[in-house]
C-alpha cells in the first residue's frame, strides 16, 4: 500500500505580501516596478525612459534619478491605495547607491515597507 504524500498548502507568503517591489539598472536607465504577486500582474511602474520624465532629469541613470524615479512610482501607488509593498532584491544588489534612493523616496513619500 502506498501512502501518497501530504497535501502541501496553498503559498499563503503570495497574500501576506501581495504587492513586490522590483528593481532594475542599466547604463542608461533606471526603473521600478511593483508587482502583484498572486495574479502576477503589474500594479504600477515608473521609468526613466518615459518622455515625460526625461525631459526633468539631468541624466537618466544616477542615484538622483532614482530617487525621483521612487518618488513617483509612490505617488502612482498611493492613488491606487496600494500603502505598503515588500522589496524583492537580486542576488547583487545591496542596500545602497540607487537601491537605497529608490527605497528611502519611497518611504520618505508614505508607502510602508514589509
């Protein structure tokens, strides 16, 4: 008789921290996205490759460009109630330089952190 293996339960860290952000650098840009993790979707994102962003930023891919890059991606989470995220770090990142400027404007702008 075979005794099959136990019910494993459904990944309940998906809606503990729904919301992840992610972030990534190039040489030329910056950009942030935070992510819905249970249906795996976009929930808002901001660039330094949008136009309309472009023309306010001295260069595109320094740390003042990433705090401003979190700035904005705070005030677009905020509009659609989303108040607090999780960070998803890779593997080289650390918190400091652009990293850090993304997460401290997004803290400084009211989003909670998990």
């Amino acid at each position: 008789m075979v005794i099959p293996p136990p019910a494993r339960p459904p990944r309940i860290i998906n809606f503990l921290k729904p919301y992840v952000l992610k972030m990534h650098f190039t040489n030329k840009y910056v950009s942030a996205q935070v992510i819905h993790s249970p249906t795996a979707t976009v929930a808002s994102s901001a660039s330094s490759q949008e136009k309309a962003l472009r023309s306010s930023l001295e260069t595109t891919r320094d740390v003042a460009a990433a705090a401003k890059i979190g700035k904005i991606l705070a005030e677009r989470l905020l509009l659609k109630d989303i108040a607090a995220v999780s960070i998803h770090l890779k593997r080289e990142q650390k918190y400091h330089g652009k990293v850090k400027a993304v997460i401290d404007s997004l803290r400084d702008a009211g989003v909670k952190l998990l």
